[in-house]
C-alpha cells in the first residue's frame, strides 16, 4: 500500500479547511442530497463526500456505509486530491497503491474508485465527491463529465456554508462560524492538554462615531477593527465577530503572560492604525481576557460569559475615570 503524499500547499490548504467551519459538523441534507444522487445515477454501493484533515479522512455525507472518519494513509481520497481532475481506479486489486490497502482486502471491499476534487476559490483541493463499489467497473468520458458536474455542485454548497459562517462586513467568523472553530479548538486542547486564553471586546464610544460621522464611517470603524485584529493575532487563532461592535479571539496552546504580550502587540498595532487612518476618530476597545478553565468552562458559552463581564467590568471602569 502507497500513502498518499502531501501537496506542495498543505498549509494553505489546511487553513483553508479549517476556515470552512464544517469539520466534525453534523450532517446536512445539502450534502446527503448529492451523495443519494451520485449513488442512483452510478449505481454503486457508496457514494461519499470526504473532506481529508491533517491526519484523517472525515466523512461529511456518505450513502451505503456507516462510517464518520478514517486514517488519511489508507484513502483513496488523500491520492485524489493531488491531481487537477478525477481519480480513477477500475480495479483495485490491480494497482500496486491499493492493492493491500485494509479497505480493499477487508471490509467494505473496494475494487473501483471515482474522486473528484472539491476545489475551493483559493484553487485548495480540501476533500473530495467520490464513488465506491465493491465490482470493478469502468468509467466513461460520460461518466467522468457527470461526476465533474457533481464535485461543482459540491463546491458550491460548500461556498453556501461558508457564506453562513462568514460575516458579510468584515469578512471574519459571524457567531454561528466563531462557535464551531472554537469548540473544535478548545476539544483539542482538552485533549492534549494545553492551555487557551479568550478576548472579548467591545469598541469604545463607538455610538458617537455613527451619530457623528454616519453609519457608513461606523461600517468603516468594524471593519478597521477586524484588520486590527488579524494583524495583530497568528492565523492559529480563531477571530469573530459576535455582531454589533463585540468581537472575540480564542488563542489555543496559550498561556495567561503570552496573552499579555499579544495584548500589547494588539495596543500597538490599534495605536499605529490610528495615527494613518486620522479619521477624525480613534477606533478604542474595551477587552476582557480570560483563561480557558475545563473545571469551570463547560462550554465555549462559559468562556464566552466570563470574557464579557470582564470586558463590561473593564468598560465601566473607564467610565468611572472619565468622570473623575
């Protein structure tokens, strides 16, 4: 058996992957709808839409088999995405890549194989549309033509659930994608024991901005905020807007003095934006920082609370000042 190999763009891919926000989702009748079709017009035993992670192979839909992930060494998926166009395989037990693979000589048997990439707008090829049958079989031009349409099918519901994820304004995590990165990152810091910190923030003053200079120049403001942000945070980090001015970042493999030392980064980074953008205004921000507790924070909701009442005790605070 042949390991597939890794593409020249693993790390863009990966990131790419992940920012979809759909690893370990359940399922979606957008994706089952396309697995039942592929499996009625090929008449093969499986049909399978497989997004391949760092490690595994992750199932999102499948039709004809029970299954939700499977090493990325022994699929077929992993050889499918190094190519521009479908992978196939008539015969299985005839291609020395495949031939003592565990899902050829064992269950569920696999003798022929069709993938074709799932591409996404960055030209990542992050999983595939596939067929699997327990027969080998060839496949047609005609075949081939129609599997394409059905992989941009794919591509397309996946720009769907990117869109529902994505916030329109500043392009970052809304609160339905923040939430499903964040609970995927703080389980594999339980996991493996290592530390996260969460920001909450909320921009100061930011209804005199809107009364002042219009909502137009707010829209501005958020979206001046969010670049803040991504330059002053690792592409690691899970950065989203809840709505409204109140963002969050979770950092993972963190600890309490190196949140500290992106804050300040963070400060200086807001400071220097200020005095380019001299918009009449300087976009503040009240933060509340808090680390990730598994004895106290049940959930990412839990961590979420705790980052807001310390961003409010934090407002309040200036508040106080300024009136002194």
């Amino acid at each position: 058996m042949k390991a597939p190999d890794y593409p020249e763009n693993e790390d863009v891919r990966i990131n790419t992957l992940r920012s979809l926000n759909i690893l370990d989702t359940k399922p979606e009748e957008r994706f089952d709808r396309l697995t039942r079709l592929a499996k009625r017009l090929f008449g093969v035993s499986i049909a399978m839409v497989n997004l391949v992670d760092i490690d595994r192979l992750w199932v999102k839909s499948v039709q004809g088999l029970e299954v939700t992930e499977s090493p990325r060494e022994t699929s077929f998926c992993g050889h499918a995405i190094l190519g521009n166009d479908i992978l196939v395989v008539s015969d299985a037990l005839s291609d020395r890549r495949f031939c003592d693979n565990p899902f050829v000589i064992g269950d569920p048997n696999v003798r022929f194989y069709a993938g074709v990439p799932i591409v996404v707008p960055n030209g990542s090829k992050v999983g595939t549309l596939c067929l699997v049958d327990d027969k080998p079989r060839t496949f047609s031009e005609e075949d081939q033509g129609l599997l394409r349409d059905l992989g941009q099918m794919a591509e397309q519901e996946l720009a769907a659930v990117r869109m529902a994820t994505i916030d329109e304004l500043t392009q970052i995590s809304n609160r339905r994608g923040f939430i499903s990165l964040a609970v995927h990152s703080l389980n594999l810091c339980k996991r493996l024991n290592k530390p996260a910190s969460l920001f909450f923030f909320d921009l100061d003053l930011f209804k005199e901005i809107n009364d002042r200079y219009g909502h137009g120049e707010g829209d501005r403001a958020l979206m001046g905020f969010s670049q803040i942000l991504k330059e002053a945070f690792r592409e690691s980090d899970v950065i989203g807007r809840l709505g409204g001015d109140e963002f969050v970042v979770l950092l993972t493999n963190t600890d309490y003095e190196a949140s500290n030392l992106i804050l300040s980064r963070l400060e200086q980074i807001r400071k220097e934006y200020n005095q380019k953008a001299a918009r009449g205004y300087d976009i503040l921000c009240s933060v509340g920082m808090v680390e990730f507790d598994p004895n106290r924070h049940k959930s990412i909701e839990d961590l979420l609370e705790d980052g807001d009442r310390l961003m409010y005790a934090q407002k309040q605070n200036k508040r106080a000042k300024s009136l002194q």
